[in-house]
C-alpha cells in the first residue's frame, strides 16, 4: 500500500445500502460490520500518521432512485 490514495487530512465518504449500512447505527457503530469497517481498520492500522476521516452513510434498504 505503499501508494495509497487518501492524502492526509482528506474525508472518504461511503454511501450505498444494507451492504455499506451493515449494522452501523447498532452495537457497531458508526461504521458498521462489514467492508466499510474493515477498510478503515485496514487504513488507520497502516497510515496512522494520516488524520483521515471516514464517514459511513449507507442506509440499508435504499435504492439509486432513493
């Protein structure tokens, strides 16, 4: 990952439904269970130096036409 494209200070919004959702207003909040969280974790574990800020706004249920 040596050429990650998050520069530092940036903001990574997830949108989408169930899938970016997963659980993120519950006991997993606030990004959820799924791929969203797994990537932050990633991301925060190898540029900690980097203050990025993830913001989770998938909402389960809804569609493009949503």
């Amino acid at each position: 990952m040596s050429d990650f494209w998050i520069e530092d200070g940036e903001t990574m919004l997830f949108i989408g439904d169930s899938i970016t959702d997963c659980g993120r207003r519950g006991g997993d909040a606030p990004f959820g269970s799924g791929y969203v969280r797994f990537f932050t974790e990633l991301a925060t574990a190898e540029y900690p130096e980097r203050n990025i800020r993830f913001i989770n706004k998938g909402i389960g249920g809804n569609r493009v036409t949503n």
